[in-house]
C-alpha cells in the first residue's frame, strides 16, 4: 500500500473509532434519560468535548436520528426525540402485538442453534438484572427479542420489531425506573418461560406468555408514568 492509500486507511479507521464512541456515549445518555427528551443537540459542543471534528458527530448523529432518538428540525438544528406520551397507547399496542407474533413464530420455525442464542441473551439480561444495571438490561433485553424474532424467520415482522425495540428503549427505561434499576425476580424470569415454551414448540403457550409478558411491562410504565404527571415530574 502506497504512503497515501494507507494513511487514507488510517484517518477512515480513527474517523470510524470516533464515531462509535461519540453515537455509543450519546445514546446512552439519551437512553438513560440523561439527555431528556427534546434537549437541543450542539454540534459545536459536542466537537469540543469529544475534542474531534464535526465529520464524525455529524456522522454518529445521522445514526441515532436513524434509531428515532434524535430529531433533525427544519432550521438545521438537531434535537433529543420527544416521547409522545399522549399517544403512547399506540406504541404499546404495536409492541404487544410483535411480542406475540414474533414469539408464536419462534415456536414454530425456531431451529437448535437459535435457542442458543436466544438463552445467551438470556444469560446476560439475567446477569444486568441481578448488577440492577438499567442500560445493560435494555440492551440485553432489546437483543432478546431481536432473536426470538429472527428465530421465526420472518424478515418483514424482524425490521418493525427491530424498529419498535429501538425506539422503545427510552420508554424500557422508564419501566426499570419504576422499580428503583431493581426488577423483582418474578419479571426476571418472565424469559425463560418464553424460552421453555418457544423449546416445546407449543404455539398457543409462546402467545399467552409473550401477551402476559407485555402488558406487565405496559402496566408498570403507564402506571409509572401517570403517577409522575401527577407530580408534575418532568420525565
């Protein structure tokens, strides 16, 4: 490789490092609520703090605005994506139908290797849940899901479930919330039940579960939620 291709090759790696770093630090803060929903986004600031260029912000932004957390406004200017919670009802009955579909799916096409990845993801939601680490339950949880519906091998109900468990992240965290980052043994399991059921291969079983397991989760938050608008507490 001429002097030129590789240092080209190295600024793409280290432009490429940088934005990794700046999407992966910026999500969680959005995520975990530290960046509330609607905080301006300075791309100025951001360029001074991650002491970068602007092209590799600039870059981790397109990224999340592409997993809904941030929002591109008309005049150019970038914000945190608001949470529509008077509409909220109709991503929770998004969610529960996709819990259910995904998971009969599973138990009717899953193969052996996919249960393996299935209770790996498992294994780490588990082990998020008893270190009552909010961020690492949400993004073990989120790739949960992810393979049980790619156990059922329905690419078009994969992409909007993928979709759903991105966007719906922010909304997660205010259910971990509600519990103090401590969630009760008996939602820790609520997995492997699903599991169980997805290994039987007994269909009707996987939707009962998968239906139980979402409106907990729906009921907690709303819940949560309409306690602390009660308290006038900015989420």
């Amino acid at each position: 490789m001429d002097p030129k291709s590789e240092h080209d090759a190295q600024s793409a790696r280290k432009r490429g490092s940088g934005v990794r770093i700046v999407y992966e630090l910026l999500r969680d803060e959005i995520i975990d609520l530290s960046l509330p929903p609607g905080s301006p986004i300075d791309e100025v600031q951001l360029a001074e703090r991650f002491g970068m260029s602007r092209t590799p912000i600039r870059e981790a932004l397109v990224r999340l605005a592409g997993e809904g957390l941030v929002e591109n406004l008309p005049n150019r200017s970038t914000i945190v994506s608001n949470i529509d919670f008077v509409n909220l009802h109709t991503f929770f009955d998004a969610m529960t139908l996709m819990y259910r579909v995904t998971t009969r799916l599973a138990g009717q096409y899953h193969r052996p290797e996919d249960l393996e990845t299935i209770r790996k993801h498992q294994a780490r939601f588990a082990a998020a849940v008893a270190a009552a680490d909010a961020l690492a339950m949400i993004a073990a949880n989120r790739d949960f899901h992810a393979a049980v519906a790619e156990a059922g091998r329905n690419p078009y109900f994969t992409g909007l479930f993928l979709r759903l468990l991105d966007e719906g992240r922010r909304i997660l965290r205010l259910y971990y919330q509600s519990f103090d980052d401590r969630l009760p043994q008996e939602y820790a399991t609520e997995h492997d039940g699903i599991i169980a059921a997805i290994a039987a291969r007994d269909v009707d079983l996987c939707d009962r579960l998968a239906r139980a397991h979402a409106d907990q989760i729906v009921r907690q938050i709303q819940a949560f939620v309409a306690r602390d608008q009660r308290q006038d507490i900015a989420l």
